[in-house]
C-alpha cells in the first residue's frame, strides 16, 4: 500500500509541483492544504506517514504547527519546505521536531531522497 | 544624512549582490537561463517616478512583501499577466504556452517567485552584512501597474517625498519576459547604509 | 489606438497636480489614492490632483514641499492654480472624484476611504459641487478627464469603461 503524505504550502503552484512529484513515485498525497491550522486538523483527522511543511504561511507556520502535531503524536514525520537562506527559521523547525529539509527551488530527486529516508525506505 | 555618492554607492552594492543571489535562484526555479539585471539604483521623486509608471499600459500581478528584523523594507515583485502565464508554465514544467488564462497557478507562481527571491534578498543581509531579515508571507495583487506601484509606495512611506530605489529587470532566455524588482529600506534606511558602507 | 493618445495627454503622478485646456487630456491611475477632478464648461479648463494622505503630519514643511500629496493641501493648491492661471473664479468650477479603493488586505489602515472623506471636506470648504464620483472597492482604476467636455472615462480594473 502506498504512503500517504499531506502537503501543506500557502503557494498553489508548489503544491502541485510537490504532489506531481510525489505521485509519479508511487506516494498517495491525501490532502493539502496552504498553512499551519489547517495541517493540523488534516493531520489529527487523516495521520498521514508524512507532511511537507513550509515554514512562512498565513495564520499559522509551519513551526508552530511542527508542535501541535507533535503533540498530537510525538512520532510524526515532518520534512520542512523552505525558501533558500531562511537559515535561521530552518534551525528553528528543525528543533521544534522536524526530520529534515528542502530548499526551494528544489529538484525531484531531492524531494524523493528526503520523503524516502524519513519513512525509513 | 548621507551624501548622495554614498547613498548610491551602497545602494549598488547591496542591489548587485541580492541580484546575483535571486539570478541564480530564479534560474533554477524555472528551469531556465535567467538573467537579473539592475536597471537603477537611485533616490527617486514619488511624482517623478510614479508619473513614468502610470505612462505604461500594462497590467500586472505583483507580490508584495515586508522584510522586517533589525532594519525594514519593503520588497515588490511584478510581471505583466501575460508573463505570469508562461512563468507558471515554466515552474510546472509544461510547455510555454500551455496557460491560456490568468489562474490560481499564474497568481501562485509571482507569489511563489516573490517569496523566494525576497528570502535570498535577505539571506544576503544575514550573510553579508548581519543584519536579520524576515519575509512575510507574499500577498498578491494583479492590477494596473500604476496601482500596483502606487499601494507599493503608500505602504512604504507615506511620509517621505522622495524615496530609495532598487528597480531590476529579468529576462528569461528564449521567453521575453520583463519582471521587476523594487526593494525600498524604510525609515531607518541611513543608519542601514551607514553600517552597509562602514562594512564595504 | 484611441483618437486621444494622438493628441496631448498629460499623466499625473502620484502627489502631482496638473492644468490644462481643451483639446488636451488629463490622465492618472489610481489605487488607494484620490483623483479630484475640476472642470469649468464655460472656458473648457480643468485640472486633476493625485492625493495620497488624507491631512499633512505636523511638520508642516513637508506639505509645502509637496502639497498634492495631503487632501488638506491639495484641493487648496489645485484650486488655487487653475483660478490664476486661468483667471476663473472658484465657483465656475464642478468637481468629480475617484479611487479610494482598498487594495492591500495587508495594509490594516483604510486609507482610501480617509482620502476621500478628506478630499470631500475640502471641496465642501470651497462650496465647489460634486457632480459625479466612483470610489472605493478593492481593485484600481483609470481616470481619464477630456477638457473639450469635461467627461471623465473611468475603467476599473477589469471592469467596464464608465463616461461620467
């Protein structure tokens, strides 16, 4: 059965690059949604094997979102997607609980790496 | 208060290096050669340079965002919708041409294209001059470009005549695409280019 | 090509002030800012101000060096200018207004709509008429003022043209 994943980004268009990605490897993008209240509630209500995160969204962050799902279940995979030299924001969320990063612009086969070794593949 | 020399000498520095920055950033986004140039780098007239802008008969879709830390500023991207189209084509890997109408994605990619650009922007600040720059999130607006320019200045200094100004321009190989770039240092702008000159 | 490009346009800047005569026409575009419009029919004259706060801060030098830029001062200023220029008294004039939208969500403050609250005060002050005016919305528009009738065509942005 393919992992299923949630992508959550406030720019539609990466979304779409993100999902397009994904699904041609054979993942299951369930849901997506554009910031951080909203990956939670997806998270709480469909526990996906993974979310992409991006850091800067309206409403909520992605940071403050990384420790509302970890306290939903301290095992969530959470692989961050961020704008180049956000470096700081980046160590943030990686504190807060997040397994690793993207940096966008970012190529298929550095997505595919990231998802693959966060699920243990 | 600066001299005008100074003024201008660290305004280009600053402009050249960001642009390096968001060249090769935008490069990748898209998949394409691009190249950033700096069109100018000056202290404008708010009535000068806004009566130029409102010549134009274009309508465009700009990103608007607040870098905001120990200094602020605010950064506009915009690109005529016709050219929004063929970057959102661009960054989704179809082919050029394949976005007939102006849609969520063509709106999604200036947002996505201003937002990355403005964060290199201020990773430039952090690794070249230390001074910590947070991006907002990129609100988008597709307007005229004498309005999209005109609420760029409102917001960002109402109170000043006259106004600092980093106006770039991007083409995009074998696309003719003409984007724009304008990154304003606001009230604090001379302490920010006293310490930008103080480190050159 | 509209007839008119071939002919004088003049555009306004933003806290910019321009006067003219028939045949010529005045343009300028428009966001949160205010076009006030003054047009008097008997001589063909009139003239357009781009305002983009509502009152001048309390440093007033800043308003002398540009007084277009506040409603306070501009009404005044255009006011002033078409009346000696072309030797008119105020009352022949009549007045229309533009813009005053609000087009950043971000922007917490409704500055249009305190732009043209002010223009409206200060065109009260002078007893000049408002005969037409479109503000407010969320999306920008052009104004074009054609001296030979005092028309004003307005387009908002992906709106239909408006002849007021």
């Amino acid at each position: 059965m393919s992992k299923k994943i949630i992508v959550v980004d406030d720019a539609p268009i990466i979304r779409s690059m993100l999902k397009d990605i994904l699904v041609q490897a054979g993942y299951e993008v369930t849901a997506e949604c554009n910031n951080g209240k909203e990956a939670v509630e997806l998270f709480r209500e469909l526990r996906p094997d993974l979310l992409t995160m991006d850091i800067v969204m309206p409403e909520k962050d992605g940071i403050e979102a990384i420790h509302d799902i970890l306290a939903i279940d301290g095992k969530a995979k959470i692989i961050m997607v961020t704008a180049v030299d956000q470096r700081v924001a980046l160590m943030k969320a990686i504190r807060a609980g997040a397994v690793d990063y993207i940096i966008k612009p970012f190529e298929s086969d550095r997505v595919l790496s990231a998802v693959r070794s966060a699920l243990g593949e | 208060m600066l001299n005008e020399p100074k003024i201008n000498r660290a305004i280009k520095l600053v402009a050249k290096i960001s642009i390096d920055k968001a060249s090769q950033v935008f490069s990748k986004l898209i998949k394409t050669g691009a190249r950033i140039e700096m069109e100018d780098a000056f202290l404008a007239d708010i009535t000068s340079i806004t009566e130029r802008v409102n010549r134009e008969n274009t309508n465009v879709v700009g990103a608007f965002v607040d870098l905001t830390g120990e200094v602020n500023f605010k950064f506009l991207f915009h690109v005529p919708i016709q050219d929004s189209m063929l970057l959102a084509d661009l960054m989704l890997r179809r082919e050029v041409g394949t976005t007939k109408e102006f849609d969520v994605y063509a709106a999604s990619a200036v947002q996505e294209i201003g937002n990355i650009l403005a964060s290199a922007i201020s990773g430039v600040f952090s690794s070249d001059f230390s001074i910590d720059l947070h991006p907002t999130p990129p609100e988008v607006v597709n307007d005229y470009v004498g309005t999209v320019f005109q609420e760029f200045l409102v917001s960002a200094a109402p109170e000043r005549n006259d106004i600092l100004i980093m106006e770039s321009c991007f083409h995009v190989i074998k696309n003719d695409i003409r984007c724009h770039m304008y990154l304003l240092p606001l009230g604090e702008s001379e302490k920010v280019l006293s310490y930008i000159i103080n480190t050159m | 090509m509209n007839s008119y490009q071939d002919i004088n346009k003049i555009t306004v800047g933003v806290a910019d002030i321009k006067i003219g005569q028939s045949p010529q026409v005045i343009e300028t575009t428009l966001g949160s800012c205010v076009a006030v419009c003054l047009y008097a029919a008997a001589r063909q004259v009139g003239g357009m101000v781009h305002i983009m706060m509502p009152y001048a801060d309390e440093n007033s030098s800043k308003a002398q060096g540009k007084k277009a830029k506040y409603a306070n001062t501009a009404v005044p200023e255009l006011v002033r200018q078409l009346t000696s220029h072309f030797g008119i008294d105020s009352h022949h004039f009549v007045a229309k207004i533009f813009g005053g939208g609000r087009i950043l969500k971000d922007f917490t403050l409704n500055i249009g709509e305190l732009n043209e609250t002010a223009a409206r005060e200060q065109l009260k002050n002078f007893g000049i008429k408002i005969v037409a005016s479109k503000t407010g919305g969320n999306k920008g528009c052009r104004v074009t003022l054609f001296l030979e009738t005092g028309m004003v065509v307005c387009q908002r942005f992906g709106g239909p043209s408006e002849e007021m």
